[in-house]
C-alpha cells in the first residue's frame, strides 16, 4: 500500500491533478486523478471551462433543478478534463462566519444543505 497515494500533484498525468494515486500494474489498476474546483476545475489546462456559481450562491436560489443543472454541467467538464474524483462540492455546515472556505458550502442550514447535495 506505500506505493499507492502520492499525496500531492502528479506532473506525469496530463492535466496536471491536484493529487493522484500512482498506477499499480500488478493489481492492473490505473491511478486516479484528483482534482479539487468548488466552482469549476481548477489547475488544469482545460479548454473552455466553465467557472460556475460558488456554492453558497447558488444554493440560495433553493432550486433543486438548477442546482442538479450545475453538478451535470461541473461532472461532465470534469470528466473530460480525465479528472476521476473531484472535491467538490463542500457539504459542511458553516460554524463561523469566519472560515475562509465557506463559500465552497450550502450555507449553514442543515435542511438547505440536504436538499442540495
């Protein structure tokens, strides 16, 4: 298992991932890319993509249809990308108001939040 998680960017895939998991031939499985975009992908040299609406903002719309709209549209630029998992979106309820990364999330309200995902 050590040769497995690489922690960090593996430059030999292209686009470059955000965190990979190496090839192991002896169990034939082929790595993942991982890549982290909360409003679209992010690190990558994609063409054409999209910067979606954040998170938050767009959960305050409370419009499961769109919000489904936005993961479909995210899902596909990623796999095109060759992106196997991507980070996001954050379902975390928002404790303070002081976190730097809230508006990766649905917001603070539990109920909201489940809708969402």
């Amino acid at each position: 298992m050590t040769n497995l998680i690489t922690g960090n960017r593996n430059s030999t895939r292209q686009p470059p991932c955000n965190g990979a998991t190496y090839p192991i031939p002896r169990l034939n499985f082929p790595g993942l890319c991982l890549c982290d975009g909360p409003a679209g992908l992010r690190n990558t040299y994609a063409v054409n993509s999209s910067c979606f609406v954040s998170g938050i903002n767009a959960a305050q719309t409370w419009d499961r249809d769109l919000m489904y709209a936005q993961g479909a549209a995210m899902g596909r630029e990623f796999r095109a990308s060759g992106t196997n998992y991507a980070f996001t979106p954050n379902i975390n309820l928002v404790r303070s108001p002081l976190g730097g990364r809230n508006w990766e999330s649905f917001g603070a309200d539990p109920w909201l939040s489940g809708e969402m995902a």
